[in-house]
C-alpha cells in the first residue's frame, strides 16, 4: 500500500504558493477528499458531518448533477454570445422564481460579481453613486461589493476604509443591537432617516439601498418586522433602487420562504443570487426589472466570459430540478424546525446559549458569557468549534464578534444528522471549553 500524504506537509505546501490572504478553517484542517450528502471524509476515511457549507444546497457528489455537468461538457461549453437553449430556459426558470415585474436576467459566476453589478445597476439608473448599506455585512469582494461590506469579521479595517459613495448603516440586530426586540423596529428605520438626511446636506442623491433580506453574516437573525417595507418607501422615495442581497439566505434555505424578502413581504427592484444555485459551481444571477437591467446599457455592454455557459445553465436547471423533485426546501423546512427546537432546549440548560437565531436550515446559537450584558463568548466559541471538529463536526464562527456558530449545512440534511450535531454540541457543552 502506497503510504498516505503527510496533511501537515501539503499544508505547509499549500502556504508557500497560495496566497495567504486566503484563509483556510482551522489551524489543523482534516485533508478531506470525498463528499456525499451532508458529509465529508478525509484521507484516512474519517467521517465528518459537514454543517456549515451554504453552497452544496444539494448535498456533495450528486449524482444526478455529476452527471449533467459531465453530459454537457461532452455536448458543448461556449459563451452565452452564442444562441443555445439553456441560457434562454435557465433565465426563463429565474424570472419564473422571482415576484412578477422581475424578469430580466444577468448570469454571472458569483455573488461578488453578482452584487457588483446590481450596484453599477442602480448607478447606471439613477445617474448616482450613493449606496446605503447595513453595518455589520458582507456582500463580496470585488470592488464595489466590497465597499459596501462592513463587517469587521471579514475586514478589521472595514469601517475606516470605505469609499464616500458608501453610507453604511446602524445592523439592525434585534438581539444585541442598540434596540432590541421586536418594537426595535421604529428605531431602526429612523436611524435610516437620520442617515438620509445627513445625505441631505451634502449632495442628497441616492443610488440605492443594498442588504440580506434575513441577518446572514449577523448569525441568522431576521430583520425586526416592517423594517424593509419602510427603508425600501424611503429608498424609493428618492428614487433609489432597493437591492436584495439573497446569495446566502434565499433559494429555499430558509424553509418557510424561498427568497429572504417574503419573510418582510416586500418585493426588490433587483435581487442577487449566487451560491446555492450552482451547488459549488461557480453560478450566480442578477434578476430585475427590464429598464433597470436596460440602464446598463449607458455603461457599455456586458460581457461575462463564462457567465450563462450552457455548462453553467445545465448546472442551474439541474439543481433547480433536484431542489424540485427531492423537495429540499421543505426538508430545510421540517428538518431545520426540529434542528431549532433541539438548539433552543439547550438554552435552557446551557447559560453560555444566549439566543438561537434564524430559520429553516440557516440557524445562528450565539454564545454569551452573560445574558445581561450579552458578553461575546468568542475564545469559548472557538474552542467548541475545534471540539465539535474532533468530534466529527464541521463548524465555524460568524458575526462581528465571532461568538455565534453558523448552522447552514446542505438541505437535504437528514434528521439523524440534525440529532447527531444537536447531541455531540450538547456533550461539548456539557464538557466545557
Ligand atoms: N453576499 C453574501 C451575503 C455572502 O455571504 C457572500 C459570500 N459569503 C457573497 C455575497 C459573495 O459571494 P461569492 O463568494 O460567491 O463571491
């Protein structure tokens, strides 16, 4: 037998070459080399129940989508300059999934590239550069969606380094924000106000309004009800155009609600989607309104090499037709229920479990040392995450504090799986850190 490959060495491999803004999870990272379903197995053929990765919706090695990608490579890979069925059907299915009114499709590889172009968007239709922004988010890493993320996660310079056309906003974080629940609501918008009267005084005009339609890189927490009904009427009001970051939440995640903004009943101008909708092949969609998407045309052409490749769209179609026939979303729904409940009797045993956010299978137990001053439990977050990886469980931290561990694992995680982690953090929890 071949001897197995020292992880240790292939990581110091791996830091000489790759870039080290790069970050990898864990200072010692199993060497994974198989997936299937809500699993992962390394090397040395350890399991791990893989409870984080937002993007394999479907799960990991489907063999369904294996096998349409590969049928398509073999068939045909070019770019959507070219007339072929699938960038016509897959931009068909999109608009069918988005409220009425958005029908015009942009097919790009990312959300960065996503979010960056419903920016230049709002910039080519109202003629302006002001972006309002949500403290506290992340929205990509090109240049314009970077200059509208402030988290401080991400990017411990965020807050000092944005451009001037960035005007980001107090999060309206219900749990540890400055107000808190649900009549926090009222406070929140008028901070937006406040916000677009300091507008006022300078140049006044506005391009639009970018944010997750439920708390994403917050943990999980929806927004305090009515919220983007009265920031969108604002935003609108001044003619701004109101962006729904769904890259992360939308496409069934949630369970209850395919898209975020049904959970605020309100309906975007654009709405940008990423992630998911390839199961981890680079996919992602700008969908809008006709003069909206027309606007761009002020700005040039658009272009994207492998955006809409009939490669890509297969993937999108298949992965609609799998997330459709395996009914994910209510499995997300069901499973994710059951998942919250079990989280939520820990809180009642555990005191380091301030709140368990969220909805569906995008769940955030945010960790506190005290429930009355709602002290960041992040050394002790860290250490349950490296325990829960010994364990046999993939787990990180997110939010400004990194004190809230990010549960959004791939739709068709089973019940079993569910128990199986709810069970092993119990025992973590039980251990101490
Ligand atoms: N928006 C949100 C809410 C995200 O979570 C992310 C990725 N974490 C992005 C945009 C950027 O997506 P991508 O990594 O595909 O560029």
């Amino acid at each position: 037998n071949a001897p197995l490959p020292d992880a240790a060495a292939l990581l110091d491999r791996r830091q000489c070459h790759f870039a080290r803004p790069q970050k990898n999870y864990y200072r010692k990272p199993p060497e994974i080399e198989r997936g299937w379903k809500e699993h992962l197995f390394d090397v040395e053929g350890r399991a791990y129940l893989d409870m984080v990765n937002n993007v394999t919706i479907l799960g990991h090695g489907h063999p369904r989508l294996s096998a349409a990608v590969a049928r398509q490579w073999s068939l045909l890979n070019t770019n959507s300059r070219f007339h072929y069925a699938a960038v016509a059907e897959f931009s068909e299915r999109l608009a069918a999934l988005a409220p009425e009114g958005l029908d015009t499709v942009f097919l790009v590889n990312s959300g960065s590239e996503a979010n960056d172009l419903a920016i230049r968007l709002a910039w080519a239709h109202t003629g302006t550069r002001n972006m309002l922004s949500l403290l506290e988010a992340y929205h990509g890493w090109t240049v314009a969606s970077d200059a509208v993320s402030t988290s401080i996660a991400d990017n411990p310079q965020a807050l000092t380094t944005r451009p001037d056309w960035v005007h980001p906003v107090v999060s309206p974080n219900t749990y540890r924000g400055p107000f808190r629940g649900e009549g926090s609501t009222v406070h929140y918008v008028d901070a937006v106000a406040a916000k677009l009267r300091e507008l006022d005084e300078k140049d006044g005009r506005l391009a639009g309004f970018i944010c997750e339609t439920v708390y994403g890189n917050a943990g999980g927490i929806p927004l305090p009800p009515g919220y983007l009904k009265a920031v969108y009427a604002m935003v609108r009001a001044r003619g701004g155009v109101c962006i729904a970051d769904e890259v992360q939440v939308g496409y069934g995640r949630l369970g209850h609600y395919f898209w975020g903004f049904e959970e605020q009943g309100v309906v975007p101008d654009v709405i940008t989607v990423a992630k998911g909708m390839g199961n981890g092949h680079p996919l992602g969609a700008v969908i809008t309104r006709r003069e909206i998407a027309d606007a761009l045309e002020k700005e040039g052409y658009f272009f994207s090499s492998s955006g809409g490749s009939p490669v890509s769209c297969a993937v999108g179609l298949t992965v609609l037709d799998i997330l459709h026939d395996e009914a994910l979303q209510e499995n997300a729904r069901t499973v994710g229920d059951h998942l919250k409940a079990r989280l939520q009797a820990l809180g009642q045993k555990y005191p380091l479990v301030g709140a368990v956010h969220g909805m569906g299978l995008y769940l955030g137990v945010e960790f506190v040392r005290d429930r009355e001053t709602l002290e960041p439990a992040t050394e002790e977050t860290a250490a349950i995450c490296n325990r829960l990886l010994e364990l046999g469980v993939i787990m990180q931290p997110t939010g400004d504090h990194l004190n809230v561990l990010k549960i959004k694992p791939p739709l068709c995680l089973a019940r079993e799986s569910a128990d199986f982690f709810a069970d092993v953090l119990a025992k973590v929890l039980e251990e101490g850190w």
